[in-house]
C-alpha cells in the first residue's frame, strides 16, 4: 500500500493527519516502562555505550558560546576520552549558526558539523529571516541543519506553513541533511508527535528530532517511541529511511541504553546506526566515558577521568 | 551522682515538610496539666498561615494525584513510626493533658489505630461513597468522589492527640492536603506528630501544623480563597465560630462546624470522609 | 550492526529451598501423616526442587480441625481492628521478601523473573493490604451492619499464578474472619510454603492459614470434607464442575474461577501499535497459561491484514529462554502434561485447516517450551476457537460489523473476560454493556487490582474475587 502525498496547500494534508492511527497514551507509555526494564549488561552493554558515543551530537547552544568554549567542544569531539585513544569520535559537533566555521577549523571532515537554524529555538520569525539563517550556516560548512518547526502554526491547524517551511528550508540547505525539529514538549500529545512526524517526513526531512533542549520536557521515551513507529511506518509505505534524534534531557548511559532498546525493538538494527539514530546531549558524554571506563578498569570512575570542555 | 544534663527541644511550626520559626520571631509559653513550663512553642501568623496554604496547594498537587493505594502506603507507614515512637506520644500525651500512665496510653494506642484505620480508607472511598449511576437513557454514568482541595482546620482543644489524628485522617486520607492549627495549650504531641509525617514519605505540604492562637490565624484562612474547606472542629467559642462562617460565605466554603463534646474514642463513621470530597458525575453515550 | 543483550541472569542466591517440606498445620511444619511426597520440578531446566508432602485424609482431618479451633477461638472472636493488623504485618513481610518470592516463583512455575518481579508480587502485597483495610470496615461494605463470616475456608488454587492466586483466596477471607485451608497446585507448591514462613513471621494464630501440599486427591479430600463451610476453587472448569456435583446437597458456600477463551476485538480505527502490544499481552503474558487470556483475536475484516502485519512484526521480537533471565518474554511451559495439551490442541488446529505461524524462535533442549504460535483462518467451529488451550496459541478470527463482533465473542460457553480496542468511546462503552464476560477491557488487557472485582459469566464461574463485591464470597447477610 502506497502512500499518495497530499496537496498540502488545501484540506487534504489536515485529512490525512488527522487520518492517522491515534496513539492510546497509557498504552505507549506502558511499552516504553516495559522495554525499560531490558537489562543490558556486559558485552551487551559496552557495546551499547559505543554506538551511544558514536551517535551523539555533541552540544552547545548558549548565548555565552565563544570561540574558546566551541574550539574546546570540538576537540573533545574528536577524542572524548583522552586517557583511551579506543574512544571513539562522536557524530556531530552542534553549535549556532555563526560558530560553524569555528568548528570545521578544528574537526575538519572528521565529524558532523550541525547547525541549528530558522530562528532556533522558537522559531519565531519570518520564513525569509529563516532561509537566510540557513543558507549562512551552510555557507560557514554545516553538513548538517537542524530547524524548528513552526509550532505556533501547527497548533493553529495551519499544517499547510508548517509544511512549506520545511520545504524551503530543504531547499536551502542544498547538500546539507535536514534534521526537523518538533518540539514534542510544545506538541504535548502523542497524536500530534505522530502527525508532526508524518509532517515532517513529507515535507523532505531526513531526520526528525524532538526537541531543542531548550523547553521542558524535552526528548522522552514515550515520544521517541511514537517517531520511531512512524519512521518504520514510513518505510514501509515508501521505501525511504528517515532518522530520529532526540535531544534535551537524556544525561545518563542508563537512560541512553535504554534509548537505544527502543530502537532495537521497535524499527531493529537497520536504524542502529549515526547515519539514522542520534542523541543531541552534552552531559551525556562524560556519563558514556564513566561507564566505559568502568567496564574497562572494573572500578567505578569518578568526575576527576572525565575532561570538562 | 551526677544526673545527666538533657538536651531541650526547640518546637517550631511544620510547613511545606520542613520546620520554620514563625516569621513573626514570637513564641508562647505552653505549660503542662500541672501548670509547670514545657516549652515555648512558635506562635505562628497570618503570614505564617498564608505560607502554610501555598505549601498547602502545592502538597495538595502531588498528593491528590498519587494512586489511592500509594496514599495508603504512606499513611500506613506513618502509622508505623508512630508506633515506634509510642513512648514519646505517651509521655507528651501524659504532660499535656495530665493524664494517668494508662488513660495516656489508651489514647496513643487509639490514636495509632485510627491512623490505621484511616490509611486502609484511601483506596475504599471510591467504592462506597461512589456509584455508576443507572440513567434512563443510553449512557453511561457514574460518580466519584473527589478531595475538594486545601482544608484549613482547628485541632481539638483537649484531645491533644487522638483528637487531632480523628481530624487530620479522614481529610488527608481523602486526598486533601491541610493546614492544621493544633491545641493551643496542648501542642506537643502535634509536634512529635509533624516529626513523624516529615519522616515518613509524606509529600512536603499535604499537612501543615502549625502552633499558636486560632483567633488570630482564622480569620485570615476562613476568607482565604485558595482555602477550599474549613473543618472548625477545635473552635470552642461559638461567637468566634459563627464569624467564620460568615467570612467562610464569601467564598462559599465548605464548613464542617465545630464539635462539642465529642467522643473520639468512638467508631467515627463515615461523616468525616463525605465532608471534604466533591461528587464529579460524568456522562458518556454508549453508541457504535 | 545487531544489538543481542547478553544474559542477565536474576541471581538465585536470594532463596533459600529446604530439600524437603512438610504441611503447615496449626502454625507449624509438620510431616504428613499419609507419608507419601512427591517432587516439584523447575520446569525451564526440569531440575528437582524439592521433596513436597502430599497431604491424605488425615492430614486434612487435622487442618480442617485446626482451622475450625482458631475460628471458634482466637480469630473468630478477634476485632477486625486486630486482623487487620495481622494482615498489614503480612503485607509488609511480602513486600520486603518480595524479590526472594519473585525468583522463587519463577523457579517453580516457569514464568519469566519480569513477570513475577513487575506484576506477581506487587499485586500480592496490594491484595493483603488492600483487604487488611477491609477487616475494620466491613459494616461499611454494603452487606448490612455486622456482616458475619461463614467459618472454615477449604480454598483449591491453580498453578499459574501460585501466590498471587492465594493472595485473592486467604485475604479476604481473613479480612471477612473466616479461618482457610488452602491447597496449592501439585506444580507449584514452593511460595505458598514460604507464604506460610511469612504467616509465621507475622505471628498470625496458629490455625487460621493451613496450606496443603498434594495432587488432584487431596483438593478433592478437602473440599468434600464436612468441616468446611465454605469452598473456592480456582482452576479448570471440568474440575469446577465436579466441585459443583459433589457439594450439591451440602450448606457449603461456593465460588468458582474457572476458564476462559476470551475475544480480543480490534476495530478499524484502533490505536494499532497499543492494540498490538495488548493482543501480545493478551495471550502471550504467562506463556498464556491465564484463564482471561485473549485466546481468540476478533479483527475487523478491513483492517485484518494491516494488523497481522503488525502483529507478525512484533512477535519477532519476542525473547523466549531462561525465565530467571531479565530479558525473557516467553517461560517455560509449566508441566510436561500441559506441553502435551497445548501441542495436542495446536495440532488440531493443522488438522482443521487453520494456518499455523510462529516467529522464528529456538527452544532450549531441556525443560518444557512452546514457541508463540498464531492460526489465521480460524472459524468459531474450530476446536482452537472453543476449547481453551492454556499456552501461548493465538486463534484469529474477524468481523465486519459491531453486531458481530459481538454475537462472536458471545459464542462460547465460557465468559470471563474480553477485549476492545477502538478509538471511540461510546463503542466501547455499548460493546462492555453487550459483551457477556465478568471483566471488559477497554483498549487494554490483562489489567489487575485489588480494587476491582474479578470473575466470569456462564461456565467461567461464578462470584467475583476483590472489590467490595468480592467480600462478599466471604461473608453471610444479615436477612
């Protein structure tokens, strides 16, 4: 069964989400508490913590970022531990628009430079003050943009802007991967994160990511849950594969692993993978570098083994 | 022979799950039966009591939306460090009202055991005091009792502990949170009391005790309108009773009037608990 | 790249089994005059546990002596104030041995450590305090003022939720003061002599719990026996019925908890991922050894395929093995006898045209194992959509219209529980009124609580077990 993409400028996009499957909240979140009890240990789970290493964004989007504070996040990007050269890199260094460059000096092409635009983290702006924002931070070197949706519009029921957004600003990143950011804390039920994430994928988005981290709550369990069905759903009707990241909120390796499970069984191995599947963190590193230095020596590690950027 | 030197106990208000001084910096003296000096206990404020009804709210948030059950659980675990602290209770009981070594027992022990009473209420309410309701017509209906909120009570004036726990166990076994102004002369076992609730997994702010004058503190709490019932239980003056139904009006409070001559070693029934719950009836067709 | 979990075995070391047991008769351990035992196995590796007594007629001639002692003496004169007491203690002891009782369950039984750990033992802990809070209160119960108990409690339960089963069985007819003698299944008699320890450890009067260990003779002996006034079973309904025969004529109150071939509903406009996780919950939770499994899925014809997709989607991602493993879906089937009834039924389901499936799943070489098995094409004349199977065999059958869904799911002697899914509350609120099954579950299934009340309709049995309505079954009316 194939899916038809609706003319999104008249009722049929509204017809088809609002079409969706709706998602029984209790029973989403008594998945995710089941899958929660997964206990992953020992070789299960050092390789758990790796991949999590391996798929995290490593973060900072402050008004006080300088130069300096970009420079230090980015080496560690590149060598998280360096005690353990057998650390491996991260995914992506993500930063605000204007401190791209900063970051390409360092890391060159070794990881993912993203870039956070369109008048992130609300979004609050005229569609041309978003391409521009956009186009500036490919220019500087993003290979990676990651936008907000414009939430205002989508809870007013005007999916047809939401929409078109997304679609110029694919436009504007050229080369660059889109990761569509929904702001499943703005959203606040699980049918509209279902019909966001629908949204979203067909409007162009090569990624869909809950959140900025800037509003409370930010990524939770029970909303990657529902992106990831809707991921799996989505190949399934057209063959394409799409990422998930969540973002905001997730500190420990305990709650990255258990991320990780819902992956696992909910879209499978396919999607274990950077390419498809990111964590947007940054005290979460240091937590993965514990816990792996821990499984490595047998002793529990402490703040001291960790470098702070 | 040296008798050992005690260390004396400072006796503060309990709000928001922790232990304040008045803002006011007053205390009051509390004497025993005996008219010897016991403590001086804070004497709490209008300000201190506004305090106490924003601690109130806030307990009252998570306090009502903990599963009846875990309700339960954690009265039933107040009533076991109650338990552990018998002789406290007994001896605080014994200086307050100048009972005998046995008639003070007999009120700890009653008042442990209304404490258990209570907690086996929190997950039965529902069944008894609510109902489906069979309409004429194809929905479905039914009614549940619900905590009405914030409750601001006067403890009995003489029953300086199973008085106080017969009040203070059907409002919060019903899901509300309180704040309590406990027996003027008789505080202390309100305050061993308010150690055992911050000690037992109680949210911070389901109940509040606090210590002083009642004719100053009521007034303000009877017209306060984040104040949803008031239970005047402890009120001895019928003057000052009837002025705070009145206040009380202005908001259409709940009112459970004072008690005279109450025996609280009697079965309590189920009056207490209907007092402060709201019925919610709700309506849903039944259709394909 | 795969993500394979390593083992994570719940370590054994929390319990501690004696190599032999006796009965507990009036507050002791005592050995059983009929002096035959026989042994407990764990069912995912076939190891002996232990050495258990099986009670004859004797021995339950002195339980049922020593219950009717602590009935006319200490119990049957005690406040409810006071039992509620004792059952408080009781809670509390469950709770804090509540992981040793969880991994000995699941030595015994074969279910999975999840299941017993997350679900088995809290809901054991929450029945004793659920009805310790009904001992003080039962003028208040709706069964006038005073409610009197009936007396002795003969109490025969089955083999798939062992303590969990005797938690519905002893609180509340401790709350209500009847004193019991209970008897366990032959499977897995292992927590309900701990339970027994605990009953020690509380101080509870001796006589008032008594648990016998034995096969099919001695729940027979007990129930048959005329010192008893009151009678529980929980278990097959054949033996249910012959329980009904044999008290016939007799004062003995009963209640019964038999089977099930509960209807499972999905209408088109489910929220499909939670139907699905409910249907895999519905049959697959205990290796589907559960008396209101959702054993025959009812899809709506328009969206059948759509869902099995799903359905066979999900079931790949079931983990069968070691029960003690945390990671384990699917246990051990819990007795060589049942494995050979649920492959006995499952191949009559070949045999009559339904088409089998099951996800790729390796069995262990030792113990009892049945890998999750789905029949599509299934029709109401098949025997796997009549008969209870009591495994993990999923029967699907579908409908077009509510009507139908309905006349379906009624279309069995049995009625005990039932399934709906659907995103529009008014439709399940009509399909509840019309289902004629003792509990309906609305876009959920196998939900349980101390609160509310449980039992069948027709040959699921009769009387419910907690609630308010479930005291009842423990209590006479004042007239």
């Amino acid at each position: 069964m194939s899916v038809e993409l609706p003319d999104h400028g008249t009722d049929s996009l509204r017809r088809f989400l609002h079409g969706l499957p709706g998602v029984d909240e209790v029973g989403a979140n008594g998945r995710v508490a089941m899958l929660g009890t997964r206990s992953i240990k020992n070789a299960s789970k050092a390789f758990a913590i790796d991949l999590a290493i391996r798929m995290v964004d490593l973060t900072t989007l402050e008004g006080a970022d300088t130069p300096g504070k970009v420079r230090a996040l980015s080496a560690k990007a590149l060598r998280p531990d360096p005690t353990d050269p057998t650390a491996p890199s991260v995914a992506a260094v993500c930063v605000y628009g204007d401190m791209v460059g900063i970051v390409r000096e360092v890391v060159g092409d070794r990881v993912h430079v993203a870039a956070v635009a369109t008048a992130f983290p609300s979004g609050r702006a005229s569609l041309d003050v978003k391409l521009i924002d956009t186009a500036e931070a490919v220019a500087a070197g993003a290979d990676e943009i990651d936008m907000v949706i414009d939430r205002g519009a989508f809870l007013a029921g005007d999916y047809g802007r939401v929409f078109d957004q997304i679609v110029a600003v694919k436009r504007a990143c050229g080369d660059a991967h889109l990761k569509v950011i929904l702001e499943t804390g703005e959203l606040r039920t699980l049918d509209n994160v279902r019909r966001a994430s629908w949204l979203a994928m067909l409007a162009g988005a090569d990624f869909i990511k809950t959140s900025t981290g800037k509003v409370a709550p930010a990524a939770t369990p029970p909303v990657t849950l529902v992106m990831l069905e809707a991921v799996r759903d989505f190949r399934a009707q057209t063959g394409r594969l799409i990422g998930v990241k969540a973002a905001g909120g997730i500190r420990t390796s305990k709650d990255a692993i258990k991320y990780l499970v819902l992956v696992n069984e909910t879209v499978g191995e396919d999607w274990l993978t950077p390419d498809l599947f990111r964590f947007g963190a940054s005290a979460l590193l240091n937590d993965l570098l514990l816990q792996r230095q821990r499984m490595a020596t047998g002793h529990y590690s402490g703040p001291d083994y960790v470098t702070i950027d | 022979m040296t008798d050992r030197v005690d260390v004396r106990k400072t006796f503060k208000l309990f709000v928001g799950g922790a232990f304040p001084r008045s803002e006011s910096g007053r205390t009051y003296e509390v004497t025993g039966a005996g008219g010897g000096f016991l403590a001086n206990a804070a004497k709490a404020s209008r300000k201190d009591a506004r305090d106490a009804v924003i601690a109130a709210r806030k307990g009252f948030a998570s306090w009502s939306s903990a599963t009846a059950y875990n309700r339960g659980q954690v009265l039933y675990r107040v009533a076991e460090v109650m338990e552990g602290r018998r002789a406290q209770f007994v001896s605080d009981v014994r200086d307050a009202e100048g009972l005998s070594k046995s008639a003070a027992v007999a009120q700890v022990d009653a008042a442990i055991d209304r404490w258990v009473w209570y907690a086996g209420w929190t997950d039965k309410v529902t069944q008894v005091l609510g109902s489906a309701n069979p309409v004429a017509g194809p929905y479905f209906d039914f009614s549940v009792p619900e905590p009405t909120g914030v409750v601001a009570a006067v403890a009995p004036q003489d029953s300086s502990l199973l008085g106080l726990v017969s009040v203070l166990g059907p409002i919060v076994a019903t899901g509300n949170a309180v704040v309590v102004i406990a027996s003027t002369d008789r505080p202390i076992p309100a305050i061993t009391l308010s150690e055992v609730l911050a000690t037992s997994d109680v949210p911070g702010g389901t109940i509040n005790i606090l210590t002083g004058d009642p004719n100053e503190m009521m007034p303000w709490l009877a017209s306060h309108a984040d104040v949803n019932a008031l239970d005047l239980a402890g009120v001895s003056d019928a003057a000052l009773a009837t002025s705070l139904e009145q206040e009380a009006a202005d908001t259409v409070k709940r009112v459970r009037r004072a008690t005279t001559d109450a025996d609280w070693f009697a079965d309590p029934g189920l009056s207490r608990l209907r007092a402060f719950v709201e019925t919610k009836t709700v309506w849903h067709p039944l259709g394909v | 790249m795969a993500f394979e979990y390593a083992p994570a075995p719940e370590s054994r070391s929390v319990v501690n089994i004696a190599s032999s047991y006796g009965l507990f008769i009036n507050g002791e351990f005592v050995d059983a005059k009929s002096g035959t035992m026989f042994k407990t196995i764990n069912p995912a590796t076939e190891e002996v546990l232990a050495d258990i007594s099986d009670a004859g007629a004797e021995d339950v001639d002195r339980a049922v002596a020593a219950a009717r002692k602590a009935y006319t003496g200490a119990w049957g004169s005690m406040s409810g104030r006071d039992r509620s007491k004792y059952l408080f203690r009781i809670a509390r002891l469950i709770q804090e041995r509540s992981r040793e009782l969880a991994v000995l369950e699941t030595l015994d039984n074969g279910k999975p450590i999840r299941e017993s750990r997350d679900v088995d033992i809290p809901l054991v802990a929450g029945h004793f305090f659920y009805h310790a809070g009904w001992a003080d209160k039962l003028d208040y119960a709706g069964y006038g003022a005073n409610p009197r108990s009936l007396g002795v409690a003969a109490q025969v339960i089955p083999w798939n939720f062992p303590l969990l089963m005797l938690a519905w069985k002893i609180a509340p007819a401790l709350a209500c003061g009847n004193t019991v003698v209970l008897k366990p299944a032959e499977t897995t008699p292992l927590t309900a002599l701990a339970f027994a320890e605990i009953c020690q450890q509380a101080d509870l009067p001796p006589g008032v719990v008594n648990i016998l260990t034995g096969a099919g003779d001695t729940g027979r002996l007990l129930v048959e026996h005329p010192g008893v006034d009151k009678v529980a079973f929980t278990g097959s309904t054949e033996v249910g019925k012959a329980i009904q025969r044999a008290i016939a004529g007799t004062s003995k109150s009963l209640t019964l908890e038999l089977g099930g071939k509960a209807a499972n509903i999905v209408f088109d406009d489910a929220p499909l991922d939670e139907a699905v996780e409910g249907i895999v919950n519905g049959i697959f939770f205990n290796q589907g050894h559960v008396c209101c499994a959702g054993s025959r899925l009812l899809l709506q014809e328009s969206i059948a395929e759509e869902a099995m997709e799903a359905l066979k989607r999900r079931l790949g991602t079931l983990r069968l093995g070691d029960p003690l493993d945390k990671n384990t879906d699917i246990g051990a089937i819990n007795s060589a006898e049942q494995l050979a009834r649920i492959h006995a039924l499952a191949d009559s389901g070949d045999e009559e045209g339904a088409e089998r499936w099951s996800p790729p799943c390796e069995l262990p070489d030792t113990g009892f194992w049945f890998a999750p098995t789905v029949f599509t094409g299934v029709t109401q004349a098949h025997r796997i959509a009549r008969e209870e199977i009591f495994g993990p065999v999923l029967s699907v059958l579908t409908f077009r219209t509510p009507e139908e869904a309905i006349e379906k799911a009624n279309n069995t002697p049995y009625g005990l529980s039932a399934g709906v899914w659907t995103e529009k509350g008014s439709r399940i609120l009509w399909m509840a009124d019309r289902l004629r099954a003792g509990v309906v579950w609305g876009n959920t299934f196998n939900r349980f609580d101390p609160t509310s009340p449980f039992g069948g309709y027709k040959e699921s049995g009769f009387g419910r077990e907690g609630g308010r309505q479930g005291l009842g079954a423990y209590l006479k009316e004042q007239s």
